[in-house]
C-alpha cells in the first residue's frame, strides 16, 4: 500500500491507496465446518484415551496403550507431570464443557469422582499438577455450577463434588511452600510429601514461572473453600519474585534459589522458565482485582518492551544483570502465547509483529519447533503438539476480528490432520523437518491446543458457557471473574454497579479489541474507579465498545462489496477507482448522514493512513500492475493487466526484470497451500494456481520449493472482471511479509481471466506466457494483440506533486510517499 496524498486531515481528507487484499476470504459455512472439524479431532483424541490407555496418565497414540510411569523408560523431567491420577481425563474436562459435549463431561465427572486418587508413591511437578491437576478440577467445577445452575437437567445432580478433590490435591501441594523464601519447592511426592523414604527430593532451585504460576488456581481454591492458606502462600511466593528481580531494570531471570532468593540462572526472556510467571502478573490482577499486580506487571512489561523487543518481533533472551545485547539469537516455542497475553495487556501492535514472526516460522515448518533460530531454522525440532500459537491466534481474532487469523486456524487444523494425527490419537512430531512420530500425545493437547482452536471458529451462539464470564488460566482452564466476591469483604455490588461517565469517552489501550481482555481493569485516567471484576460489568462496557469500535475498518473492507460502499458513503467517504491499482478515498464530513457517522469516518481514514504508513515503511520499491502476455500459441496472444505482489522480486525496476516459461497447474494440492506432490510438473515452468485456502506467499513459497520459475494466482471472487474491461470491479495486489525468503516473481490476476488461462491450457496442451512490468516494451512479436492496456504513468493524484497537495483553502499536508 502507499499513501498518494492527504489533504486537511482535521476537515477533509484525500488518500489514494494501491489496495492490498489479504487471502482472507471465509464464509460461515467454512467457519462452521473448521469448528466440526475440530470436535472431531478432540473426540479422536479423548475417545482413543479412554478406549486405550484410561486410567493412565496420558494416551501413547502410536502403541495405542496408556502411559504408566515406571512401567516405560524415563523420560526424565518430562514424566513429573504424571502421578497416576489420569491425568489426560482430569486435563480433558472443561473442554469437554466449551464444546458442548454436556453428556460426556457429566459422564467424565463421574469417572473422576469415581476412580481418580492422589497418593500414589510417586514424586511430581508442584507447576505441573497445580495447572493440569488442580487447574483441571476447578475449571470442571465452575463449568459445572454454571451448568447446574443455568437449569441444564444434565448436571442436576452434581453437588460441588469435585470441590473436595481440588482441596485434597491442593493439600498435597501446600508443604512444597515450606521454604525460606515461600518460593515453593519444584517437586512433592504424593505420598511423602517433601521427603520420601529415601530422603530429601525437592531440590534446591525452580523455575519463576514454576513458582509464579501457582496464585490463580490456589486462590480460587481459597475462595470456594473460605481457607485463606492456599492464597496467601501463592501470594508470597509471588511477593519473593517480585522482591528478588532486578532493582534497577525490573528483569528477573530463570532459575531462582528457594531458600535464599538468589538467581542461579540469569537468562531473562519471555519463554520457557519465565513466561506465566508474568502472565499471572497480569491476570491475577483480572482475576483477584489486587492493582498490585497490576502495577507489576506494567513495571515488568516495560522492561520486557524496553530489553527484550526492543530490535523488532524476535524475542531474544538477555542476561538481566547486563541487557544491553542478547545471550543468544535463538528463540523456543513457549514464547508463542505472548502475542495472546499482549491481547489482554492492549498492546495490539505488537502482539500482531510478534505473531506474524511466528506465523514465519510455522510457514517454514509446518509447525514451531522447541527452539529455532533466527531464520526460522530448527534448533530443537521436536514438535509436541503445543497450544502457544493457537491461543495467541484466538485472542488477536478476538482483538481484531480479522479473517486473516481463521485462515492461520485452518491451516493449523490442517496441518495438524494431516502430519500428526494417527490411528489412535495425535503423535508429536520429532523433527519438524521430516514426518517421524513420537509415542506421545501430552494431555496439554485436549486442554489447551484443541480447546482454543474451537474457540477461534466457534460462534457465540455455539457456546453453552457465557466466555465472558471466566479467565483462561495457563493450562486453558476456566476461572470466573466473580472469583473477587467469593469469601472477599467487598461490599459493593454488580448488580447495581454503573460505568463512570467519564469513562465511556475516553481513548484507552484496549479499546481496539473486541473481547472482555481488553478491560483489563486498568483504572482510568480520569478518575480513580477501577471497573468491577464480573461478566456483567465486562459486557457492559463491551457493548460500549462495540457501538463505538464495530465500524468499518481496511481490514475488513472489501470494494466488491455493496453493503461496505454503501457504508463508506454514510461515512462521508467517496472512492474513485484509479490506473495501476490505486483507489481514491475522500472524505466530506458534511456529506456523512449524522456527526456520528463523520467521526467515524475520520477515525476509518486515519486508520487507513496508519496501516499504510506501517505497511509502507516495510519497502520502499514502487510495485505498479504488471501484465501477463501469451506469447503461444500465437493465436491466441493476448495480454492481462496483473496486480502485483508485496514480496518476492519486482518484474521491471531498472535491470527490466521478466520472466517467460510454460504455464502449468499443478494437481495436488490443489489449492497449493502445502508441498507439491506433482514437482516434476512444476519444477522450471510457471505454475496457475486458485487463490484461497493460505496467504499469497505461502502459496509462492511452496511453488519455489517445487522448483517453479514464477507463480500465478487468479481470484476466487466471482464477481472480478476480466483485464480487457479496462477497469475491474477491484484493483488489487497480493500482500505479503517482506522480500527476504521468497525469489521467484508473482503475479495476481482476475478470476475470468485465469479461467481463461485454464481453458486454453485444456483445450490447446501447451501455453507460454510473458510476465513482464506494465511499463517495459513488450517484444513485437507479443504485441498483436495489446487492446485496453493502459501504461500507468503517474505516481502521485493528478492533483498533487510528488510530496505535497493542496486543498481549496490552501491548506497544505505534506507525506513523503513510501
């Protein structure tokens, strides 16, 4: 995109655009069909569970045997999570409840109830069985009370059961406190408690997010219970966190000692050891309404910002005694969910660089690997079918509501289908760069990767749970808001709670994302209230922003569409389509329908100028409409205007850039959104391809890697016109993510036209094209037929110059144009 001009930004604006459409089209039917589709994969999952390995811990999807620890070989760390107390059913239960399964999660209730016990003699994570274990029965819980107390006849009969067993389990867990500090031991024994029969096992060191991630589910414990233990003992592990980061830049490292408080791993980053240690910074703040939090978490988010994402999206670990350089230039997988909590902190921005890096990595590899590097290359290539990406997918679709993340959904779905999913569940992958399986399938699977992914292609209106009214904790499971009224001595109500006025105007952070995330109960500005912490008052001021923010924004906004013009037009804003793909936005706040509208249609346009701005910094080369000439067969020689693409070489520039070869459409995939399996079709010859199904470059990059020389895509939507109309219904350029990684030209051209490429491949077997720049000389022997081609001369609105435009009170804005 570029901005051509903007005339009076305060009274009456002009901006001409090259539209740049994203590959973003889904309709509902698709949306519903993607939210089936992963009903289905957790049901093959959780039934071939239960079928093959319940009452063990975990499901070994390749054996198709339940995982009994002791009885396969160790795996070291990784197998503390299991305690012989099936663990997978216990994981598995509130997603039982958010997709709607009632029957099964009253059924899988029962099974717990029934069989499930917590002394065996086993030694487990303190981290891991306080958010799969004790995390999994509270969210069951609260789903169930919802339930039961929403008249549902399936869970009538339930009484607070699971209650007691949360309390038992979080008994167990209680003497891993005992320490100097109250920084919590990293491992208990179920039995023995901190020692066993053979000594002292707990050791002497944990992790921060190990002891950090303990507040939201033991003071959820200690107010369904009236037991102020639980709480205030998370609430001073967090305290000795807080008090041992570092005094002068707020960094806290990885590994810290529990009986002295001193660090004996000075890595600080926002991945694995560290990461929900600041997410329930943030969300204990949420949960519990403590603004200390808050006011951790904001000193702590500045560091972040200020060491850590301070040279782009790649989240380099430093050293918090000296954070001036990295320690490392690599990346691990846990660092996906920060975009998500970014979501929740208002920091859109940032949180979409950051997700679309990672969206990089995963276009490279199919899936993230445990750690990678710089250029997106395993490290660590294993893949254990982690929900980080996805979560942070559903909170920036909640945030933006751009179809661009329903896209990454469904080819995660599909990716997840077709590498990972076996006969009897989903395997983790070994090495992202190859197929091998691992006989593992981590209850995190049903509790988090699958839960989010139907939430993210889930209506509102398929939810048996009121969303709104919870929290998600680290493991995806459920707290609501209403916690803070549990057993607390607040006095206010929400029933008669009212917004303050002087806070329904007011430009705040989270105004951006539609969700209840971006309350985030800071105070505002103007007045010293915090806003309540229940679902009530969330949908009230998401209401009040739904009025002010569900408009028209360029993200959605498609010139194909009547309903969208129409729109623009009650906005005061007028469009003229232009040569060489540019639009021509005006706006007139006299001729909007209401002031309201006019304001509206002044925040559309700055939007438009700030997008573009941010998408113009990215490149300085100027990408005019490109053509695409048959050269055989002879007879039918032609041209087609061609839009563009924002990534890969230009045709044209100064070397006169073009590219000539055979024109070929590949079968499988056919929608070219994986690796090609027909290559030797492909490889030196230019591939056609339907657009839809991924983004423009991923397509391109899958042709590249086939060994195509150039890639063509032709649109999906019905109504574009063929190039020789002169004007199409839309200009149009593909967007992309940069110039590094992709080296093969591409073009986009109308849906009529590459129908009519198709046509004359089948009816002809052979078809040369040209690609070439719309303003190099076409050879003469391509030119007989060059009708209603029109050479984009002009760069900038026929009104302005090339840096500046006047309007007609001689007002001047000027814009360097990117």
């Amino acid at each position: 995109m570029s901005i051509e001009c903007v005339i009076s930004m305060l009274c009456y604006i002009i901006i001409t655009i090259t539209l740049s459409l994203v590959n973003c089209d889904i309709t509902l039917k698709e949306k519903h069909h993607y939210r089936d589709v992963v009903v289905e994969m957790f049901f093959h999952a959780y039934d071939n569970y239960l079928d093959h390995a319940y009452p063990a811990d975990e499901l070994m999807p390749l054996s198709c045997k339940g995982r009994v620890r002791g009885h396969q070989p160790n795996r070291g760390d990784i197998d503390e999570c299991l305690g012989s107390f099936s663990l997978t059913l216990i994981d598995s239960l509130d997603t039982l409840a958010v997709i709607g399964a009632i029957d099964e999660f009253s059924e899988a209730i029962k099974l717990v109830l029934r069989d499930v016990q917590f002394d065996a003699d086993l030694t487990v994570s303190v981290f891991e069985t306080n958010i799969r274990v004790l995390g999994g029965l509270l969210g069951a819980h609260f789903a169930a009370e919802f339930l039961r107390d929403s008249g549902h006849p399936l869970l009538q009969w339930y009484k607070d059961e699971l209650v007691e067993m949360a309390t038992h389990i979080g008994d167990k867990l209680l003497p891993a406190f005992n320490t100097t500090t109250g920084i919590p031991y990293s491992r208990i024994n179920l039995r023995h408690g901190i020692n066993n029969t053979r000594g002292r096992i707990a050791g002497d060191t944990t992790c921060t997010a190990c002891a950090g991630t303990m507040l939201m589910e033991f003071a959820a414990l200690s107010r369904l219970t009236g037991n102020p233990d639980y709480e205030l003992k998370a609430h001073l592990a967090m305290e000795a966190l807080w008090d041992s980061r570092h005094q002068v830049n707020n960094l806290v490292g990885t590994v810290i000692n529990v009986h002295n408080g001193q660090w004996t791993r000075k890595d600080s980053g926002v991945g694995a050891g560290i990461d929900s240690y600041y997410e329930y910074c943030l969300k204990s703040y949420i949960l519990l309404g403590d603004t200390e939090y808050l006011k951790r978490f904001s000193t702590h988010y500045t560091a972040i910002k200020q060491y850590i994402i301070s040279n782009g999206p790649n989240l380099y670990e430093v050293n918090m005694n000296s954070p001036i350089k990295p320690i490392k230039r690599s990346m691990d997988s846990l660092l996906a969910f920060w975009p998500g909590l970014q979501v929740l902190w208002g920091d859109i921005d940032s949180a979409v660089d950051i997700h679309n890096m990672l969206y990089h990595v995963t276009v490279h590899n199919r899936f993230i690997p445990e750690s990678f590097s710089t250029e997106f290359k395993p490290i660590w290539p294993q893949y254990p079918l982690r929900p980080e990406f996805i979560e942070s997918t559903y909170f920036l679709y909640q945030a933006t509501n751009d179809p661009y993340y329903l896209d990454i959904g469904k080819t995660v779905i599909d990716n997840l289908n077709k590498y990972t999913r076996v006969p009897c569940g989903f395997a983790t992958i070994k090495d992202v760069r190859g197929s091998t399986h691992e006989d593992r399938m981590d209850s995190f699977v049903l509790a988090e990767t699958f839960k989010y992914l139907y939430l993210l292609f889930a209506e509102e209106d398929d939810l048996v749970l009121e969303m709104d009214d919870f929290i998600f904790t680290t493991e995806a499971h459920i707290l609501p808001l209403k916690l803070s009224k549990y057993n607390s001595n607040s006095s206010s109500s929400s029933n008669d709670m009212e917004l303050p006025s002087q806070c329904l105007n007011m430009e705040i952070p989270w105004t951006e994302v539609d969700s209840y995330e971006k309350l985030l109960k800071k105070q505002c500005s103007v007045s010293r209230y915090t806003y309540e912490l229940n679902g009530e008052s969330i949908r009230k001021v998401k209401q009040m922003l739904r009025n002010r923010h569900n408009k028209m924004s360029l993200r959605v906004l498609d010139f194909g569409n009547a309903e969208h013009l129409a729109e623009l037009k009650n906005m005061g804003i007028s469009f003229e389509f232009q040569d060489g793909g540019k639009v021509l936005l005006a706006h007139n706040p006299n001729t909007a329908i209401s002031e309201e509208a006019a304001q509206d249609g002044k925040d559309f346009m700055e939007e438009v100028i700030h997008i573009m701005k941010r998408v113009g910094n990215a490149t300085d080369i100027k990408r005019e409409m490109k053509r695409l000439v048959i050269t055989e067969p002879l007879v039918e020689q032609k041209t087609f205007i061609a839009g563009p693409a924002m990534f890969g070489p230009q045709l044209g520039g100064e070397m006169r850039y073009q590219i000539s070869g055979e024109l070929v459409v590949p079968k499988s995939p056919v929608d070219g959104c994986s690796p090609f399996d027909d290559v030797e079709i492909i490889r030196g010859k230019i591939f056609l391809i339907l657009r839809g199904g991924c983004m423009f470059v991923d397509k391109v990059r899958f042709a590249e890697k086939s060994g195509a020389i150039a890639a063509i895509i032709y649109d999906n939507l019905k109504d574009t016109t063929n190039s020789e109309a002169n004007k199409p219904i839309f200009p149009f350029s593909m967007s992309g993510d940069g110039l590094e990684d992709v080296n093969i030209p591409s073009v986009l051209i109308s849906r009529q036209d590459g129908l009519s490429l198709l046509s004359l491949i089948e009816t002809t077997g052979y078809v040369q094209v040209l690609l070439t720049s719309d303003d190099q000389n076409i050879p003469e022997e391509t030119s007989l037929k060059r009708e209603n081609v029109e050479t984009n001369s002009e760069d900038i609105s026929h009104e302005c110059s090339e840096k500046s435009c006047k309007n007609d009170n001689n007002e001047q804005s000027v814009v360097t144009p990117p």
